[in-house]
C-alpha cells in the first residue's frame, strides 16, 4: 500500500519511519509513504503557500492553487506504479472529522493507502476541500497546530498491523479496540515488586498467570477486559454486545460486574 503525503513540514516524518518496530513496514515499503512538499509546487519565487483570508480575520489560509498542483502529481506518481489501482481515498485532518478508531484503521490497513493532507494556519482553502476530499478524520476533541502528528498516528496505527511487522503476529489480535473491548493488564518481571518507603506492601504478579493452565488464564485476562471496558468505556461495551463480540460467559461476568456495583454503599 502507499501513502502520499502533503505537508509543508515532511522532515517531521523522517524519525517515525526510521525507528521502532513498524520501520519494518516503511524500510520494506510494505507501508510505502511519500512525502510532497507543498512549497515546490509554490508559483512564485518566495514559495508561497498561505495568504489572509477574505473577510479579514486572524491566520492564514493555505491556497488552493499550490494544493491542486500537489495533489495532481500526487496521483499521477500513484497512477504510474500502479495503473489499475482505483482511485485513493483522499483524506483531510480536522477537528469536524470521524473520530479515527481501530476499525477504520482496519479498513485502511487492508486497502491501497491514500493521500494524506495535513494542513496548517487556519486550514486549507475550503473550495479544495470540497473538490477533493473523501474523508475527514480527527484524533479528538481537540485542536492541534497541523495534520503531520494525526497523519504519524494512522501511519503507525495502519504500519502494525502488516504481516510480519510485530514480532509476534499475535500481538496486536490482543490490543484495546482490536475487538471492541479495552485490553487487559500485563505484568513481567520480577515475580513480586518490593514495596517503596513508608509502602509495606508488596506488590505480586497475580498468581493465575504463574499457573501454566492456559484456559485459565485466558479466561482471567477476558475479565479484567471486560472490567475495565465496562468501568472506563461503557459504550464499548454496547457496542460490542450489539456487535454480537459477547459470549454467554461475558455476559454472566458483566451481570456480576453490575451487580456488584450496585451492592456497593456510596462513599
């Protein structure tokens, strides 16, 4: 899959290639990103990409026509070495976007790839936007100064979950969201944390996950997902029931959760 991505800033990109586990998937171009830098498709000689905007107002508007250059030798590179490929999704950063969530990751990371514009000052200008762009994401309810870092977050979202990219192929079937639920702990060594000063108490490995009975374990650590699911992320929870991802089992532990809880007096 490739990832075209337009943005004035692509040395941003350079680290998060180069380090960590999911380099494998760019060293291999399994994930292939190229960057475009917006100010060499600049018409004048100071490479001008912003100006004020109509009806005044604070900022700067990053221009159309500089975009639409891009963007066209975007897809003609894309087009080049992959001929029959559809086209790519088209996909802008902003806070009035989908919430991105490992579903669409999911999605993403079985498909082509896409383009990715990260914008900066007070936006784009709306009439590109509207001409180009399939989809609109967003990491939260929250404003950030550009597109590069939700950009880097799909990239090592998508990156993770390629063949062969995690040293264990199973590692990210457990992760939170891959199906619904939040994850559960994990615990390594030692065996038993010695408390701190003025801490009596020490703090052990939970002792089922030192059994070696497999089935118990897996059954421990389903809990402990469904207890903080229910107790952090409740609306997972639903999801996952109206998704039909709940056992009978899960749900006898759920009634007991609840149970429980409403058994307990209020502080």
């Amino acid at each position: 899959m490739r990832f075209d991505i337009l943005t004035l800033f692509p040395e941003l990109f350079g680290p998060h290639l180069s380090q960590g586990v999911t380099r494998r998937a760019f060293e291999s171009r399994q994930v292939d990103v190229q960057l475009w830098q917006l100010r060499d498709y600049a018409s004048d000689n100071y490479r001008r990409v912003d100006d004020r905007p109509f009806g005044g107002g604070p900022g700067m508007v990053m221009l159309a026509e500089p975009l639409e250059r891009a963007l066209a030798a975007a897809k003609a590179a894309r087009q080049e070495v992959a001929v029959a490929e559809a086209a790519p999704a088209i996909i802008h950063f902003s806070p009035t976007g989908r919430r991105m969530d490992q579903a669409l990751v999911q999605e993403l990371a079985a498909g082509p790839g896409a383009v990715l514009l990260c914008g900066r000052y007070e936006g784009m200008d709306q009439r590109f936007l509207d001409r180009h762009v399939t989809l609109e994401l967003s990491l939260g309810d929250f404003v950030l100064s550009g597109g590069e870092l939700p950009a880097l977050a799909l990239l090592d979202a998508v990156a993770r979950l390629q063949e062969g990219v995690l040293n264990d192929a199973q590692s990210h079937v457990q992760d939170s969201f891959s199906d619904g639920l939040l994850d559960c702990p994990h615990y390594s060594r030692p065996e038993v944390l010695s408390g701190l000063p003025g801490q009596v108490e020490d703090l052990p490995v939970p002792s089922v996950l030192m059994s070696g009975h497999h089935a118990q374990i897996a059954r421990w650590r389903r809990e402990r997902s469904l207890e903080i699911t229910l107790r952090r992320r409740p609306d997972l929870i639903t999801a996952a029931r109206a998704a039909g991802r709940l056992s009978k089992a899960d749900e006898r532990y759920l009634s007991q959760l609840q149970a429980a809880s409403s058994s307990t007096p209020a502080s």
